[in-house]
C-alpha cells in the first residue's frame, strides 16, 4: 500500500514529518526507517484527500499517546493521583481517536459513494465538566511523565499504596523532626539571652 499522488507533497510530507516521531524510539532513531513506518500506517487508512489524510494521523497519534499514558499508569511507584490523571487522559484520548475514525469512515462512505462532502453542523455540546481531562492537558500530564520515570530500586516488589503510605510517613516524620528542631534552637536561643543578662548584672 502506499499514499495517493494526488495529495501536495508539501502536506504529505508535513505530516509525514510529525508521525515520524512517534516511530523513532522503535526505529533505533533513525528518521528514514520511522518515516517509513508513519507512512505505512497512514497508507492502512486508504486515504485519498487532505481530509482523509489529517484524519487518519489524527487517529494514529490519538492511539499511540493513548498507549503511553497507560503505560505511564502501570508504574507501581507513581502515587494514586498520578495514576487517575493518567488513566483518565488516555480514556480521553482514545474517546479523540474514536471520534475522529467515525468522522474518517463517513468521509469514506460519501466518496465511494459518490455523495459530495457537505459542511458539517457543529452540534450542540454538554458544558464540559471540570474532572474531565482536556486534550491539551492529557498531552502534557505524558510529557510531563516522559522524564520522570524512576527507577525502581529496593522497594520495587511493594504496590504503590504500599509505596505511597510510606512515603507519607516519611514526609510526617520529616515534619516533626524541623518542629522539633525549630523548638530546640528557640529554647537555646532563650537561655543564651538569659545567661548573658546574669552575666552583664552588677554585683550588689
């Protein structure tokens, strides 16, 4: 399979150029090889128009980032709330991936059959809830995650509630230790000033 030539070669090689990256770990960074790869998946989609085209990437990108949040989410280490917010992008991402591929298939449909391509309506939408995560959003939270990853070390076989209770623990008892030593230096401060006035008193 390969893509039409009636595509401008500016725009295939656009978005061509933008897919490439998300093949480039897997081609062992060589840019030829991971083009290649995002031309092959593009190719799968039999698209045939500009439309079609952007389309299908979105698809293909939606999907892969998709796949990297839940893969950020399996990491036994990250606390609870990075865990949700992980989960909770790729649900949205793949909700994107899965609006975009009914849009590809009516677009698909309508060529085949010779039915000429009307504007869509843009239907009412819901007010979006604040938990609901955003695109933009989920696309950061996995950035974000990208260079964070850690590695596990001597407490790698313990779950995360396990890691993150005793994380917390940590935290508390560091806490306690600087209200404690916050403490001791007042109270030495205290019987310097006071040991310093006895000593600059008159004798009677």
């Amino acid at each position: 399979m390969s893509l039409p030539t009636t595509i401008p070669q500016a725009i295939l090689d656009t978005v061509l150029g933008r897919l490439a990256l998300l093949f480039l770990t897997g081609a062992a960074g060589d840019p030829t090889v991971a083009r290649h790869a995002a031309s092959q998946m593009l190719a799968a989609y039999n698209v045939e128009t500009e439309e079609e085209l952007r389309l299908a990437a979105e698809i293909i990108c939606f999907g892969f980032h998709t796949l990297e949040a839940l893969s950020y989410a399996s990491d036994p280490d990250l606390s609870l709330n990075k865990i949700c917010r992980l989960r909770g992008s790729a649900v949205s991402l793949s909700r994107e991936s899965h609006k975009a591929q009914r849009k590809l298939d009516q677009l698909q449909r309508q060529r085949r059959a010779g039915t000429p391509t009307q504007p869509e309506t843009p239907a009412p939408q819901p007010e979006p809830t604040p938990a609901r995560p955003r695109i933009d959003n989920a696309l950061g939270l996995i950035e974000a995650e990208r260079p964070a990853k850690q590695i596990i070390g001597k407490d790698g076989g313990k779950s995360w509630s396990q890691s993150f209770q005793k994380r917390q623990t940590a935290r508390r008892i560091a806490e306690n230790l600087k209200k404690n030593q916050a403490q001791h230096a007042s109270e030495t401060a205290h019987l310097h000033a006071a040991a310093s006035t006895q000593v600059s008193r008159p004798a009677a």
